[in-house]
C-alpha cells in the first residue's frame, strides 16, 4: 500500500508476487482497471519482460473483474472494517495485511467449496473435501429421513473464468 499509485510501485509489486508464487515461465494474464499505474509505460514494459498478458476492464465500467469486485465486498462487510478512518499510511498499511492474513487463512469462500484460499493454494483443498463429503455421507447414513436427494457436491472446479462465453468464443474463433 503506498501513498499515490504509480506505474513503477504497480511494476514492482507484480515482480515481487509472480517471484514469491513462483509464475516466472507460466502464463499469467493480469487483469485490471484503465488507471494510469496499470496502463504506464513501466507497467507495461514489465508485464512485456515476464510475459504477463495485460487485460484491462472496459471503459466506464466499474465492476468488470468479479474477483476484485467480491474480494471489496468481502473487504467492506467483514468484521475487521475500521470504523472510522485511518490515522496514518502505517495505519493503514496494518489493517491490509491483517485482512489479507485472515482472508487467505481463515475465510472460507463459497466458490472454493467453503475451504480457505491458502488451503487451496496449497493443495489441501482435495483431502479437506474427501474427508467432508465423508462427514456428510455418514450423517445421512445415520439419519436418511432428514435428506431429501443426494449430499453437497464438494468437488472443486478444475478452472475458473470472468467471462466463459467470450473466453470459449475467442479460442473457437482463434481455432478456426
């Protein structure tokens, strides 16, 4: 978190992550608004040199990425929101990563099949399922009247997407 956005601190935060997840060599394609740090020639000179696909929102149009416009949401709604403004960037600054530890480690996301998104990242997401959908089998083996159909599905997505109509559209159009 910095004082003012530039394209150098956007430049260099991309670096850093893509280093600490270890990308350098897989595809990646950044997604974000039309500003001015996303859209700078330094931005853009270093998603070039990692080969970072830039994608950008359409204009005027404000909540473009799902994602970001979720993880917001969840950001504004979630018992950590500070009551009143911030004191100083130092302030600031630690209310972020206090929320970016309890989002990654303790919040666990509908769309992840309700597993946090460290588990998933780490690959614990499959065991953590097994062992659930076992729960839930067991439970209706002990109580049948109280299940109408079959239990939860916890099996996760294999691929995610913003928007699978024009993605599929694009690689059909592009195959042909």
């Amino acid at each position: 978190m910095h004082a003012s956005e530039a394209s150098a601190l956007a430049a260099r935060v991309l670096v850093s992550g893509r280093l600490r997840e270890g990308l350098a060599g897989r595809p990646l394609v950044l997604h974000s608004d039309n500003g001015a740090a996303m859209k700078g020639s330094t931005m853009l000179a270093t998603m070039q040199n990692l080969g970072v696909m830039p994608s950008f929102s359409r204009p005027r149009v404000s909540n473009d990425n799902a994602y970001a416009e979720t993880l917001f949401r969840t950001a504004k709604y979630c018992r950590l929101w500070p009551e009143k403004p911030f004191d100083t960037l130092d302030a600031a600054r630690a209310w972020v990563e206090r929320f970016v530890r309890w989002y990654n480690d303790e919040h666990r996301h509908s769309g992840i099949r309700y597993v946090t998104p460290a588990q998933r990242h780490r690959g614990e997401a499959p065991e953590l399922l097994r062992r659930r959908t076992e729960v839930y089998e067991a439970a209706r083996q002990r109580q049948p009247q109280r299940w109408s159909g079959a239990i939860r599905d916890w099996s996760l997505a294999t691929s995610v997407w913003l928007n699978p109509e024009r993605d599929i559209h694009c690689r059909q159009k592009k195959a042909a």
